[in-house]
C-alpha cells in the first residue's frame, strides 16, 4: 500500500488527469444509472422527454423560449443507443444521462489545461481531482440541464483560452473564447461570465485580443443564428423570448433575497468548514483575477435577480471549485488549523455523499411507479390523485396508447366509477397518489377485485434522500413526498 501511495505522488500531472477522468467517468456512469429520477422539472421536460419524442415518434415539442441544442445532444445520444438495442424507457433515460456523462468529461479536461500553466504543481492536481470527484459535480455532469452542460462547456473554454494566453497562441486563446460562446448557447446567463472575461482580456491589451474577440462574437451569433434556422424559428427569436419569459426578473416564479445566491455559492465549497481558507483571498486575486472577476460578475448579476435557483449557479460551478483550489493549495503543507478544519469537513461530507449521488436514485417517488410496474412497456391507464406536477412526465414513462386520469380517489365509488372504463387496450390499471391524506383509502383499494381487475398490495417509491428531506419540509418538498401505487390486473 505505502509503494501505491508513493507512486501515486510521483504521478506527472498528465497521469493525475488520466487517473481523474477514469474515477470521474467511472461514478459518473454509477450515477447515470443509478439517478435517472428528475432533479427538477426541466431536466425531463426540456431535455429527456423532447428527445424522447423526437427520436421514438418524430415529435418536436419544445417552449419556444428552449434551445434545441441540448436536445439535439440528447437524441444523438439515444439513436446510439437504439443501435444496441434499447427499447423502454427506463433505459433511454440511462443512455442519455450516460452519454452526459462523457461530455462533461471536457470540463475536467479544461481545468488540467488552466493548471498547467502555474508553478504550484499541489494545486493543479487538487483542482483536477475536486472538478472530477466532487459529489456535486458528479450529480450535475448527470442531468439534463443546459445549465449543467454549459457547466463543462465553459471550463473547457477557460482551460483553452487561458492556455493560449500563457502561451501566447492567439489561435489557440481564439478557439477557446468561441468554445466558451457556444457555452452560451445551452444556457444564455453563461454569457455574463463571457462577456466580462473578454472585458478582462481587453483590459490587458486591447490590440492584441480584440481581432480574437471579434471572431468569437460573430461565431457565436452565426452559432445562434444557424440553431434557430435549423429549429424552424426566426433567427434570434430563442433569446428573445427567453428574455421575455423572464421579464422582470421572473419574479412571478418566486422571490428569494439577494444573500442566498452568495450564501450558496459558499455552500457549494461547504462553507463554513472552508471559511478559514478565504485568509488568502488577496493571492487568490493576484494570480486567477481574469477568471475571477467574471466569475463574480456572474454571481452578483444572479443575486439581484428576484427569482432564483440552484441550477442557475450550475454553469460556474466547475470554475469555482478550480480557483477554490487554489486557496486550498495556499499553505497547506503549514497543516493549519483552517486546512485541518477543511480537511475533516471534506472526508466526512464529501465521501458519504458521493456514494449517495453514485447509488441513490433521487425524486423516485415521480417515476418508479411508472418504471417498477412496466407500464413503458404495456398499456396502462392511470388514475393519479394529486399528482399535477407530474402530467407530462407521463409522456416518457407509458407507452403511447396509455392513458392518464386525474381523478378523485377520496372513495371507493369514485375509483368503481373509473374502472368501470377499464378496457382494451389497456393490460393493467396503476392508482397513484403522492398525498398522505389518502393513504386510508389506498389500504381500503388493496387488495379488493373491482369489476375484472384485482388489485395488489399497496407499494410505496420513494428514495431514502427524498424521505428525509420531505419530512424536514414537507410544504417546499412536495415534489420528494412518498409515492403510494397500486397495481391491479
């Protein structure tokens, strides 16, 4: 073990990045597979379910506000997969979320492009190792966010640009400013870090970058024009309406204070264990403030804007944790009490919580229903009771001849009312509710035959994550409630 250990610190950098694409790649595909529940909404409604349709029916359906891009990705990733023979939806799920998985392996890629140019060999391989292992950057790489692919997007462009500019190779810098713009594409705020890190760039020499960042705006504009010509809209109109959708901050979607997009940013670095290492934020500045500034430009933007959310600071996340590293190389063979503090915060935090991202299949509660009793497979009729959010996920999870009913389960007429409707070409009947008050009225329909059809035991979906954190809040956690199903054939 002590001669592993010894090579593994002779390692060059080059054989750390290899090491740390093997193990990222590896959890990645643990959990694509294992995590394919929704971490919100638009990761099956803007991602996996239009790809869905698009690749298995030839259905474009996507809000106009939505760029194809990432679908397109997606359905790329899923033809693949049909030539290997899947065929239910569980498994198209997989496959999408696995072929993400090695698309953002280009993100721990870029970061190895950006530390190499730094005398502090500690701090290059701790920043490749915490952009491919850290649990929350395994979670994202695996979901279909635009947010989350631009995540990757964009530290590669960093990495290419950065590169080129320590080497000063114009070409080089040039083709990393456009890789960043396409960043852009998947989620348009990524431009705020855009187009502050050319401001940057132009601040240092405006001679010498200007010509790059000309190419690299038209680039991006021709980039954005050709996705909306090639998705039937007018060009421009993608942009346009996102801004329009989110007129006014998207105040209507919910209003949270400025402090909590701060507050989370420090969090993501599990603050306030890591508070100690911000002693040295002034060499932090010194050495990384082209990125830096850009990447406070992004946060600050979000923070005045009254609707947030998690994901929107998913783009960053990687850049983050890069120049975190940095502050966590500072010193640290001094053992001080801050990095000792970091240290056991990160072993007891980080460690449990990439098995949990790895092997636990968040919001279960929405699909597993669906998935456990194979209506992707056979035609069923749903009777779902409080289950509105969820409608449209449907559209992946049955077949296309099934059909879903919102109805009133509070008693046993109402559910005779509806299996009296229960006929060809349906092969099973599901009765799912995700509301507690009704689980009297779920015990009293187990088990019972209502007119052709018997019903089974009462089942119950829900991850151990998603129990926990539904019974912490259960009014923010709703969509995390249990689910109670009952199949009957």
């Amino acid at each position: 073990m002590n001669i592993l250990i010894h090579k593994f610190k002779n390692f060059s950098l080059k054989q750390h990045l290899l090491c740390a694409l093997f193990i990222g790649l590896v959890l990645r595909f643990l959990c694509a597979y294992s995590n394919y529940g929704p971490f919100a909404l638009d990761d099956y409604l803007h991602g996996l379910i239009p790809a869905h349709l698009l690749v298995d029916y030839h259905i474009h359906e996507l809000p106009d506000y939505r760029s194809w891009l990432l679908v397109w990705i997606l359905s790329g990733f899923l033809m693949i997969g049909k030539l290997f023979g899947v065929i239910n939806a569980i498994s198209e799920i997989r496959v999408m979320l696995l072929g993400l998985s090695m698309l953002s392996l280009i993100g721990i890629y870029g970061c190895y492009l950006y530390v190499r140019n730094f005398n502090n060999k500690l701090f290059a391989v701790m920043a490749i190792y915490l952009v491919a292992l850290f649990p929350l950057v395994i979670l994202i790489s695996t979901r279909a966010f635009g947010e989350a692919v631009a995540m990757s997007v964009l530290l590669f462009g960093v990495g290419l640009s950065e590169d080129g500019r320590f080497k000063n190779n114009l070409t080089i810098l040039t083709i990393g400013l456009i890789v960043m713009g396409i960043a852009c594409l998947f989620r348009f705020h990524v431009g705020l870090f855009w187009i502050s890190y050319i401001f940057c760039l132009l601040l240092i020499n405006l001679r010498k970058y200007l010509f790059s960042a000309v190419i690299a705006a038209s680039a991006l504009l021709i980039m954005q024009a050709a996705v909306d010509i090639l998705s039937n809209r007018q060009v421009f109109s993608t942009i346009f309406n996102y801004l329009h959708i989110n007129e006014g901050g998207a105040a209507g979607y919910g209003v949270t204070p400025w402090y909590s997009t701060w507050l989370l940013i420090l969090a993501f670095v599990l603050a306030p264990f890591s508070l100690g290492l911000f002693k040295n934020f002034k060499s932090l500045v010194k050495n990384h403030w082209l990125v830096l500034i850009p990447f406070l430009v992004f946060v600050a933007a979000h923070s005045l804007v009254p609707h947030k959310e998690e994901r929107f600071m998913f783009p960053i996340i990687g850049v983050e944790l890069m120049l975190f590293a940095w502050l966590w190389s500072f010193n640290y063979d001094r053992h001080s009490w801050a990095i000792k503090v970091f240290n056991y915060a990160l072993a007891i935090i980080a460690i449990p919580a990439t098995i949990l991202v790895s092997s636990v299949n968040f919001q279960s509660g929405a699909v597993d229903p669906m998935f456990k009793s194979n209506a992707d497979t056979i035609p069923t009729l749903v009777l779902a009771d409080g289950w509105n959010t969820w409608d449209d996920f449907y559209k992946i999870l049955l077949t296309p001849n099934s059909r879903v009913i919102q109805a009133n389960l509070s008693n046993t007429t109402n559910l005779n009312k509806y299996t009296s409707i229960f006929t060809s070409p349906y092969k099973q009947l599901i009765i799912v509710s995700s509301n507690p008050e009704l689980k009297g009225q779920f015990l009293n329909f187990a088990n019972k035959k209502y007119a052709n059809l018997q019903c089974n035991n009462i089942n119950y979906a829900s991850s151990l994550l998603d129990s926990i954190a539904y019974k912490l809040n259960p009014t923010h956690n709703k969509r995390r409630a249990p689910a109670m199903y009952i199949v009957c054939k």
